[in-house]
C-alpha cells in the first residue's frame, strides 16, 4: 500500500505532463488500477549439490547441456539410411548446408561444425524434406520464385519438427530455422489473403515425411522394422582360428569404451577380441612369434573385460566365444653343411627355449644360414658349394648368466645376439626414393624446412604419393592448404601424385583434438604427414610420446624456417628426427630444390628438384683421382 499511495501522488503532481491522463477519460485510480509497479527482491541460492534430501536430477540436467561430441544418433542415421531409393547423395564439407535438386544431393557441414549433434540431424532433416519435393518423388515444383520458396522453406521446416519428434530430438528454438522462418514471412506480403497457407504446408510436411518414413497398414516406420531385426538379435558366436595382428584387436576393441551409445554388435565384437587379446597374453608361450606391445595390453586389460561383462548382463545378450588357435613353432635355423666329396648330409640340432651366447668354433666346413621352422625337432640340410678350406663361426648353446638374465628382463639385448641388418628396410619408388634413400619404419621422423616460397608443400605430397605406390596408409593433414575444400589441396594433388599413390592417401584440413585423433589414426595408418607442425600444437614431448606408442609410423612434418634459421614451434621438435629436409626458397618456382641436411644411414649428397621430381646423384669419381695414403 505504500507504494501505491507514493505512485498516486506522484500521478497527482505530474497530470500535466503524463499524455494518457491528459487526453483520455482515465482517471488517476482507474490508471493505477489498470498499472503494475516492479519491485526488485533479493534471493538466496545455494548450489544444488549442496542441498541434501532433495532430487534435482543434476545428472540429467548435465546431459541435456552436454555440447556436440561428433557422435551420431542411431534412430537420426536409420531414418535416412531408409530414403526410398534412390537415395539423394549427402556430401559433407564447407559452412553451408543445402539441397541442389538439379544434381540431386544434400551439402551438410561436418557434424562436428554444430553445437550439438541435435542442431546437426534437424538441419540435415530439413535438407532431405526439400528432396522429397523433386520431379521424380513428389514432384513440389521446387523454384527459387520468392513467393514458392519462401513457402518450400515453410514446408521444409513443418518437416524437419515432424521428422526430429520421430527421432526423439526434442524441438527448440534455433537461430538458424529463425532465420528460414523469417525469410518466407517477410516474403509473403499477401499472407492475409492465403489463410490456409500454414494448413496446406504442414499437409505437404506430412506428405513428405510419410515419403521418408514408408509406414506399413499398421503404421510401423520402414526404419523401424530394420532397427527391430537388428535389436531382436541378441546371440553373437565368434570363433578365432588364427592369429591376428594387434592393430586390428585394438580397434575392435577401442569401440567398446563408448559403452552407452555402441550397438550390441559392436559391443559382443568388442567383447570378443578383448577375450582374444587375453588369451594370446595368458598363453604367449604357444606364440612365441606373435608381436605383443601395450597395445595387446590395453585391449586384454581386465578391468574394461569387467566393464563389457557388465554392459552385456545389462542387455541381455548372450556371446560365445571359441578359441581353436593351432600353436606356433618356433623359430630355429637351419644350418648347410658342405663336406668336400660328400653326398647328402642330415644334421640333428635339438633346440630348448634357453636364451644362448655366442661361442667360436673353428671347422674345416662351409655353413649357409637361413631361418626356418623346427620340425619334429629335426632340420633337413643339403650340401651346397663346398669350399676346400673353410673356417667359420658356429653358435652354440650355452645358458645366459644371472646377471644377463637379469638385464634381459629389463629390456636390454646381448650386442652379440644383433642380427646382420635390421629388417624391413625399403626404398620409396622413382626419383623420391632416390632422394630419400632407404627408410626404416622404426620411429621414423622426417623434418621437411624451410623459408616461404619454397615448396614445401609440394615435397610432402611427393613423399605421401612415394608411401601411396607402395599401397601404404597415408593420411595427410593440410592445415597449411585448407584441405579437400580448398583448391590449393586439390591443386596440389593433381600436381603431385600418381593414381596409385592417391588411392591410399586421405586428406584433412584440420585436427580439433590433436593428441586424441593421433593415437586413433596411428592404430590404423602407416604414414601420417602434417602441414604444419605448428598449426597441428602438439609438443616436442608429446611427439615422442606417439613415436614411441607406435614405433611402425612413419610421420613426416613440415616446419617453416625464422630469420634466425630456427624453426616455428621450436627447435626441440627436430631434436631426433631420423632425416631432415630443407627447402630452398627461389622466385623461379622451377628451380627450387631439396637438400639434406640428417640422412640417418644414407648419404647427404643427393639433391632433388621438386619442380621437375628429379633427383641428382653425386659424380662418380674416376679411379685415377683417388689417392691412398699407406
């Protein structure tokens, strides 16, 4: 009341100058009795994890907030899995999404351009209602006349609302559908006179999505039906009769860490190579042969084995796994012996599981050496280029001391246990394989630099097309070039490559999440090339951490060079990388050229044209030149 008496008098002291009381009939209390007054309060609020015996449901308000993490929704995905054939082709790329009915395909922006993947899977619905309105489906006369387009993008919204309530994705207002909805209100001028408008658009909307959905006489959803097969199945059988390699049980494996979102098949598939993993680590004396690393490790953990048990429980699913694995031999070697005048000769070597040393032995034979399989523990041997008067080492057995057993438990090796050459050495095709030499896939770094303008790029696809003819995994990351989208990529592409050697390359323009997309690609690629290694941001210390998680990549970086020569990002980045590259700048893009500046294991001196992909090799000298100081 005392607010009102304050507000009455002031009305009273300001009737001349307040338009509505001195035009209109209003009286002062006819005014205060028609008027609200505001009233600011104070609150007290406390955190609701702070309030006891009251359920806030946080957990749900959480998820409801949660931000878009790339991952698809499985009821979204089926509904346009199942367009009626044939299906308009969705592409993925740029910021724009839209439907072009001439070629007859959806442009969306990766899912991951959207701030939740609900905003994704209602624009993308919006899209595909705009499909149905082709000549060949259900023929909307789409046009781009302001008055027809305003009412398709009113048609294509009604759609979008129908067909996000039958995914279960709650509607919201979106800025995006605000701005279609603005667009066909300011464009209708005459709306007052087509007062059926809206009518007729939500039954075009209902037409189409009927088109998409394809219910039955009882009204089930084509998309449903399949769903409900795929669901109905709840047995799953693996039976392992081999060995597999550990990169293909990680990533089977890997997909069962998102338990509440992975179908039941992908979580039994998972479940089921975890067991695998388990096995061949609980029984690693039966495949002595077999690579272990911490990624068999990671995918026998028992702790995650736990965790998928549960999950299975949860579903009910029922999940049988056999494992008939036949058990490795292992390896031994078969000795040649020659005997001056001999025939035939059948040495016995009985072998054990004892690591052994190396001991002299001088002999009047000849010894061939080869790796092969023990057989009922006999090695078969021919005679073969006997010499007269032969003197080798044999290697016998003899049991490692306490000590070197010790040390060999900690990882290190008996230098005389080395073999010849390391293994898996190889050279990249044509001139790039002669510029780069023998390339060892052991932690291998290559370090492309250099200042600007000197085709740095362009070395790198060359390499990346080099690893592609050898039918490796390539995947190069073009921060630099934009990646698919951008001409320059493309550009760069067919400048570079073969059509073998693009065939195993697959390009992306930018990485979100450096480290974690890293460790994925790794799992499964042989070559991972980045442009640049400063826009990429991950550490020199991170870089090792990946180098040494997967020693079988190869990564090749291009760095640009400071006015100081030091490289962006820093030095420490190419602290130990197994070959360096530098670039030379030249206004005539013809005559740049690539040097060596490390070659672990190669020469230095070959340089290479990346204009014109050739390599130069150092003169030969002749032998009249070559002095010998004795």
């Amino acid at each position: 009341m005392f607010y009102v008496r304050k507000f009455i008098i002031f009305l009273k002291a300001n009737k001349s100058k307040i338009r509505l009381l001195r035009e209109s009939k209003f009286s002062i209390e006819e005014l205060v009795g028609q008027s609200y007054i505001p009233i600011m309060k104070y609150y007290k609020i406390f955190n609701g994890e702070d309030v006891e015996n009251i359920d806030f449901k946080l957990e749900e308000l959480r998820k409801s907030m949660v931000r878009n993490d790339g991952e698809k929704l499985q009821v979204a995905e089926a509904i346009i899995k199942n367009f009626p054939a044939p299906i308009p082709e969705l592409k993925h790329g740029g910021d724009r999404a839209f439907y072009t009915p001439g070629k007859d395909y959806v442009q969306m922006p990766k899912i991951e351009r959207f701030d939740t993947e609900f905003d994704y899977y209602r624009t993308l619905f919006h899209e595909y209602i705009h499909a149905t309105g082709h000549e060949e489906r259900l023929d909307r006369k789409l046009s781009m006349d302001q008055e027809q387009y305003a009412k398709e993008e009113l048609v294509a919204e009604f759609g979008a609302v129908f067909l996000s309530a039958e995914a279960g994705i709650i509607w919201r207002t979106n800025k995006n559908h605000a701005e279609y909805l603005k667009g066909w209100r300011n464009a209708l001028k005459d709306i007052k006179k087509d007062n059926k408008l809206i009518l007729r658009a939500s039954s075009l909307a209902q037409k189409a999505t009927d088109y998409i959905l394809q219910r039955d006489k009882e009204g089930t959803p084509l998309y449903l039906k399949k769903m409900k097969k795929e669901l109905s199945k709840k047995e799953f059988d693996f039976s392992f009769k081999k060995l597999i390699s550990e990169k293909t049980i990680f990533s089977h494996v890997n997909k069962g860490y998102n338990l509440e979102k992975i179908s039941d098949a992908l979580l039994s598939k998972a479940y089921a190579y975890s067991l695998l993993a388990k096995h061949i680590l609980s029984n690693s004396r039966n495949y002595p042969n077999y690579k272990k690393s911490s990624l068999l490790t990671e995918a026998g953990k028992t702790s995650l084995i736990k965790k998928m048990k549960t999950e299975i429980e949860k579903r009910h699913l029922k999940i049988a796994v056999n494992f008939s694995i036949p058990k490795q031999q292992r390896k031994s070697r078969q000795l040649e012996l020659g005997l001056k005048g001999a025939g035939d000769v059948l040495l016995n070597l009985e072998t054990n599981n004892q690591p052994t040393i190396a001991t002299t032995v001088v002999a009047p034979v000849v010894i061939k050496e080869e790796e092969t399989q023990v057989q009922n523990n006999k090695l078969a041997t021919t005679v073969d280029n006997i010499s007269s008067t032969p003197v080798i080492d044999i290697t016998k057995n003899e049991e490692l001391s306490e000590y070197e057993k010790k040390m060999q438990k900690l990882g290190y090796i008996k230098a005389t246990s080395a073999p010849k050459q390391a293994s898996g050495i190889y050279r990249l095709p044509g001139e790039i394989g002669k510029f780069l030499q023998n390339i060892q896939p052991y932690k291998e770094l290559i370090i492309i630099k250099g200042n600007k303008h000197s085709s740095k790029s362009q070395l790198a696809m060359q390499i990346a097309n080099g690893f592609g003819e050898l039918n490796k995994k390539v995947v190069y990351i073009d921060y630099e070039q934009g990646g698919m989208e951008c001409k320059d990529t493309i550009d760069s592409l067919n400048r570079n490559t073969t059509p073998q050697g693009k065939r195993n390359i697959l390009v992306k323009g930018y990485v979100e999440k450096p480290m974690e997309e890293l460790k994925a690609i790794s799992q499964i690629n042989d070559v991972i090339v980045a442009d640049s290694v400063t826009d990429l941001k991950i550490t020199a210390d991170q870089l090792n951490e990946l180098r040494n998680q997967f020693p079988e990549v190869i990564w090749v970086f291009i760095s640009q060079v400071k006015e100081n020569g030091r490289m962006y990002g820093g030095n420490k980045m190419a602290h130990n990388p197994t070959k360096i590259i530098y670039c030379h700048s030249n206004k005539n893009y013809e005559k740049r050229f690539a040097e060596l500046e490390k070659n672990r294991g190669n020469s230095l001196e070959v340089t290479y044209n990346i204009f014109e992909k050739k390599a130069t090799l150092p003169e030969e000298e002749s032998g009249d030149d070559i002095i010998i100081d004795l």
